[in-house]
C-alpha cells in the first residue's frame, strides 16, 4: 500500500502530494467525489465516478436508439393527449 501524508490548510482544504494527483489525474481546478468509509476519507476524479454510473446503467440503454429520442417521443405522444 502506498500510504502518503497530506496537509489540511487554511480553509479546511486538503493539501495533495504531487505524486498523488498525478497518479489519479488531477490538475488545478478538476472536480472530485469525496465519500467518508468507516472512518476513512476516499477521494476520487469525478469523471472517473461519472464513468462508473455510465457503466452500471449501460444494461438499461436502449439497445436499438437513444435514451434522447425515446423521451422526446414520449414527450410528444404526451401533448398529442392532451
């Protein structure tokens, strides 16, 4: 296990080694997801968050169209109701 020390600084902001953002891909100014587990503080790239849900929901796309046009359809056959 690679165990690295961080800082907490003014503000409450969470200081990050170097080797630490490069190794999960974070610049200045990227967004993260931060979960607290049993005590511990898991931090991870949205984006890399944002892909895990795309993956859990893929099974449930359409797999002839898109989710995007099912629901205009859908909106459509609503106002020819109404």
């Amino acid at each position: 296990m690679n165990v690295q020390r961080g800082r907490l600084v003014s503000g409450g902001r969470l200081q990050l080694p170097s080797n630490i953002r490069r190794s999960l891909g974070l610049a200045d100014g990227d967004q993260v997801v931060m979960q607290v587990v049993d005590g511990e503080l898991h931090v991870r790239p949205a984006r890399d968050a944002l892909k895990r849900i795309q993956a859990m929901l893929r099974p449930y796309a359409p797999v002839d169209g898109s989710v995007v046009e099912e629901l205009i359809a859908d909106r459509r056959a609503e106002a020819a109701r109404d």
